[in-house]
C-alpha cells in the first residue's frame, strides 16, 4: 500500500495530546477543523500540537476564509512554521461546511476562496498585495515572523468541478470531505469517518456508535444543508421530523450539536449499527485493507482518517494497526 495515512480531528482541547499519540504511532500528518462556533481555535490548537512532537505534518483541514482577514492567515501560518518548521506545515483550505453553516451562512463563492488563496500566498511571498482595496504586506521584523519567503504546500476542499479548478489553478491538492476520488487528479487526500471492529464486536454496541455515529450523522446534516434531498437517506424523513419543533432561526445551531464530534440527542435515535454499516463507518481490518486499496486504485494519494467517541487512542491504534495488516 502507498496511500499515505494520516489523521484529521474534529479540534478539541485535547487535540495536542492526541497529534503526540498520532506521531508516535505513524501518522504522517494531522488535520484539524476550523469551525470555531463548535471547536476551539484551530491555529491555537496546532501550535500547542507542534511544540509538544517532531515528526508529523501539520494543518488546518480546512480554513474558511471569510473567518479571518488574510493578513490574519498569514501571520498564522508563519507562527505555525516557526514552531513546526516549513516542511510540516500544510494549509487546507474551502468554501466552509460547519465553519459557515454554523454561524447561518452559506458556502462561499470560489471566486472568493481562490482569490483569498492568492492574496495568502503573495503576503507569505513578502509580496505587496491588495485585499478590501487597501494595499498590505507582511512588515513583520525577524522577531516578529521568519523571513520570507515563506512556503507552504496547499490542499483545497473541493467536491465537484468549479472546487476542482481552483485547485489546479492554484497548483493545489484535493481535500475530499464528501466526494469521490478520481483517478489522474493529482495529490487526492480522502476524509475517511468510521471505526475497525473488534473480534465478534456488533455494530450495534454503544462503543461503535459512539465512535462512529458522527460519520453517519453527517450524511443527514450534509444533503439537508446543501439541498441535496435529505429524505432520499434511509431515515431521512424521520431525520427532518425530529427537527420539526426547532425554529428556522436557530435551526441550524440544532442541526449542528456535535457535528462530527458525537451524535446528538435528536439524531440518536436514527443512528442504528445497521445505518452505520451501510454508510460504512464500521469494518474489520481486512475490509479497511480492500477499501484502502480500491480507493488507492481510484488515484487517492492520502487516507485522512478522523477518529471520535471518548477513546480516540484507541482508534487512532486500531486504525493504524489494520491498515498494516
């Protein structure tokens, strides 16, 4: 096998502790969300990551840029790479799911993103560059930030053609958190939900659920804020029945309690072993091994695996450990 494996994290407060775990078992990279209605400061929580390891990759998977001035970004990476150095540092970025749904926003435009991308990259250059019709540079003295130049490899999060553009206009990799792999697409790293099954373990135990349950509850929170057709879902209807009484205005802060995290009160009860399963979100290490090698045969390059529930050693163990046979 040659795909890569690495970790993504919904960021907690433990999430350093979690990277040191990572490394030691051989994780080439960690990821961490940035949606900070829901997860602590994702840069926080990466510099906190790279002061206590060595090894592992290193970056927010993925920023919303409308979260933070560009300037913002890059002064945060910089901090970043000072800490971690720039051979570890890998910069996500997208049009925003729970970063955006969460505070009752919709995705970006890709115009946006791309030209945010742009400007980021010039500042980190020590470029002069324009944002919000005012020119800026990184002025930062040698005590402040390292010299520019400061290079960093990008991923964008994409799932469909115009997300896919950018990335090539931008000479990034794909970070793919509801889309499929395809083959010639360059560098494709696979968000991957989901946890490996113990000998004779059912898939209706409360560890699996709880260790899994978020990878199928996203689908729901997915399509019904994309309009994608939520009742087309095995239980979608009874999905958008439990959130019936919730009012328009803060519906989406209910939809989104313990997004990828945990699974909430309103979702428990459609959260089954058997939908778990079908959604593949639980399998035995020799399964993790064949789907490892079809999606490798599909051009994926990275498998990004997030690990929940309340033992996220253990599934950054089991993991590892039946990807290696």
């Amino acid at each position: 096998m040659t795909v890569d494996v690495t970790c993504a994290f919904a960021t907690q407060l433990a999430t350093p502790d979690h990277i040191v775990v990572a490394e030691k078992l051989g994780y080439t990279r960690a990821w961490c969300y940035d949606s900070p209605a829901l997860y602590p400061d994702v840069w926080v929580q990466l510099c906190r990551a790279a002061e206590r390891t060595s090894t592992i990759g290193l970056g927010p998977g993925v920023l919303i840029p409308s979260l933070r001035h560009p300037m913002t970004t890059a002064a945060a990476i910089a901090t970043l790479v000072d800490a971690a150095g720039a051979s570890r540092v890998q910069v996500g970025v997208g049009t925003g799911f729970t970063g955006r749904f969460t505070l009752g926003k919709k995705p970006l435009k890709w115009a946006y993103v791309k030209e945010y991308v742009e400007v980021v990259q010039a500042l980190l250059r020590g470029d002069i560059t324009t944002w919000d019709g005012a020119k800026i540079q990184m002025i930062h003295p040698e005590m402040c930030a390292p010299d520019r130049p400061i290079n960093v490899a990008w991923v964008i999060g994409a799932a469909g053609p115009k997300g896919y553009a950018v990335a090539k206009e931008l000479g990034a990799g794909l970070f793919l958190g509801g889309a499929a792999p395809e083959p010639g697409r360059g560098r494709q790293i696979l968000l991957h939900f989901g946890t490996v099954l113990d000998d004779g373990e059912s898939p209706n135990s409360d560890r699996v659920i709880n260790a899994a349950g978020h990878g199928a509850a996203v689908y729901f929170h997915f399509f019904h804020e994309n309009g994608l057709g939520v009742e087309k879902l095995p239980g979608g209807s009874q999905w958008l029945a439990a959130y019936q009484d919730v009012p328009d205005d803060v519906k989406h802060l209910a939809i989104h309690d313990l997004h990828l995290i945990g699974v909430s009160k309103r979702d428990r009860p459609l959260i089954t072993g058997d939908l778990v399963t079908a959604m593949g979100g639980c399998y035995s290490p020799a399964r993790l091994r064949e789907m490892l090698a079809e999606w490798e045969s599909n051009g994926v390059t990275e498998i990004g695996y997030q690990p929940a529930g309340p033992d996220i050693p253990r599934e950054l163990e089991a993991f590892m450990n039946a990807t290696q046979g």
